[in-house]
C-alpha cells in the first residue's frame, strides 16, 4: 500500500512503549538549563512553558521533583498590579493565555492564594466585548481560543458570575461550520484547536447539547491517518499535539471509541526521543515540552495505566479538579 501524502511512516525502529523515566529526566532537566538557548528564546511564553512542565510531571507522577517555592514566587511577579492579568514573564505584557496558565498551575500545586485572585476576576472580564467574545489583551485581538481561556480560568476559580455566560456562549455558536467544526471567529475554517477550546467552553457551561456529537465526531476521527496520527484539518501531517486537542474533544462528545486506539498509541510512542526523553511533533522531529505534555495526556485519554488520568477539558490531572470540587458536562457515549 503507498504512503498516504501526508502521513509519516513509522518503523520497527520507533520505541513502542512509554519512556517513563527518560520523559522525567528530560522536564526535570529543562527547568535546570536557564542559561541555554532554548530556554532564553521562550520567554516570550515561558507561562506557559512552565505549565506545560508541571502537569506532564504531575501526569508521571513526579511532581515533588519541581522547585514549586520557585515557581510560586515567579508566577506572583508576573502578575500585573495594575490590570491584574498574569504575564508570560517579566517585563512582558499580560494576556489571558498566560492568566490561565498560572492560575492552572498555582491550582495543581494548591497554592491559589499567591495571586490577587480579584484582580484576575476583573482583567478577564474587562476583556469580554459586547458580542460575548474575549480579546486575549489590551490589544484587542479576538480569537474563539481566549473565549475558552476566559471561561475556564473563572471556572477554575468558581467567578464564571463575572462575565456574561450566555454572551459567551451565543459568540462561540457563531463560529460553528457546516461540517459541524468551529474556527476562530465566524466564518473561519474549522481547526481541530479551536474545536477543542470551543467544546470545552460549552462543557464547562453545561451546552453540550448544542453540538452534533456524531457530526462533529466524525470530522474529529477523520483526522486520523494511516500511521495512526492525527491533523488538526484536511491534507495536513500529523502531529502529536492532536493526540490531544481530537481526543479530548472526542472524550466530551462521548465519542472517543471511534478513534483506533492502539494505532494512536503506536503513533505517540514513535514521537518519543530514546536518547534524551520528551515527545516530538512526529517522528524523528526534536523534543520539546509542548509536544511532551500532549504527548503524555494524550496517552493518559487513552488509558496508559503508568499516568495519572487527566481532566479532558481543563487538561489538568483529574485528581486536582477532584480537590477543589469542578466538574463540567461530558457526553454518554
């Protein structure tokens, strides 16, 4: 059989299984390496970074490996005291993928009482505009991405009574497609991301039933290829940050079953690097702790009994959502 166009091929070569150890010693080492290029050259989403970091070692059960005393005290700096949103570091300017990056990992290590929690309330809100969208800063830019992040960062901190819920709500059904996906903004291109961010948000306000599940699950299975990887949309490679954004979306439609499961697994584990740990966009590619996190959560959707189950929809272990007591909707399969 040929190689479909746009697909990879995966060998005996490939590992088959998870690295376990390998994975830790690789995050536990980059939050050591502040003096490499790497790390100098991610500033600009460094929140995010340490996010990605802290739940894929939660996910492996490595937590206590962390320096949290340092984390804790980086992320209060970030925090701006005049808007009250969080900043990917200092000297940058807040935004609210960064505010829900810090507040997801201040709720993973319990330590939520760090930051002016108000002040997040009122920047997140200040941000929503008149028809129910959410600008990701002071600079205006409007993307379904931010709606998601607005909604799940209240959520996470039980304020989801600052905004207006319905607006919200109302702004994400306005970029649904025909082919039931959801884009950016109405009348962009469905893209399995903003898929993600948009039944999350529904999920998380009780709205799944707005959503043709079985139309929706079929273009999210559709992103499967031969190789067992998943595209976020038509004629694209695949790549291993799908293993989440499709499966997680595919686990709140009740609809993950349709996926091949044990295809998908051999597909992650090829993205592993053997020599220095973490996951790869595909095969043969180089690590990094985006590809790493999505990598290892996308497993535990599958089932990978050596990690923690994570939470499809605040992608954060289930165990935390469980302490502070957040739940959102989750279709019957």
């Amino acid at each position: 059989m040929a190689q479909h166009p746009k697909d990879v091929v995966i060998t005996d070569e490939h590992p088959k299984s998870l690295l376990f150890e390998k994975h830790a010693e690789y995050i536990v080492g980059y939050s050591k390496k502040k003096n490499d290029f790497e790390y100098t050259m991610t500033e600009h989403f460094r929140m995010s970074g340490i996010y990605w970091g802290i739940t894929a070692i939660d996910l492996l059960g490595q937590l206590d490996s962390m320096d949290s005393g340092e984390i804790i005290a980086f992320i209060k700096s970030c925090q701006d005291t005049t808007s009250g949103g969080v900043a990917p570091s200092l000297n940058h300017d807040p935004h609210i993928l960064y505010t829900l990056s810090a507040v997801q990992i201040l709720t993973i290590l319990d330590s939520l009482d760090t930051l002016d929690i108000e002040g997040i309330v009122k920047y997140i809100a200040s941000l929503q505009k008149s028809d129910g969208s959410f600008a990701g800063d002071k600079w205006g830019e409007v993307d379904t991405r931010f709606s998601f992040c607005a909604v799940a960062c209240l959520a996470l901190l039980k304020r989801l009574d600052a905004i207006n819920v319905d607006k919200a709500i109302e702004f994400v059904m306005c970029c649904q497609n025909v082919d039931g996906g959801f884009g950016t903004r109405p009348g962009s291109e469905s893209h399995a991301g903003q898929i993600y961010c948009c039944v999350g948000l529904l999920s998380i306000t009780g709205r799944l039933h707005l959503v043709n599940a079985d139309l929706l699950g079929w273009w999210l299975c559709e992103r499967q290829l031969p190789s067992g990887g998943l595209n976020g949309r038509p004629e694209k490679l695949p790549d291993v940050c799908y293993s989440w954004w499709v499966l997680a979306s595919l686990t709140m439609l009740g609809r993950l079953h349709w996926i091949n499961a044990d295809k998908m697994k051999t597909f992650i584990f090829a993205t592993q690097d053997p020599e220095t740990g973490g996951f790869t966009d595909r095969p043969g590619d180089v690590v990094d702790l985006y590809h790493t996190l999505f990598g290892l959560a996308g497993l535990s959707l599958l089932g990978e009994e050596s990690l923690k189950m994570i939470n499809p929809v605040f992608c954060m272990p289930q165990y935390t959502l469980d302490r502070i007591k957040v739940s959102a909707q989750v279709l019957s399969t």
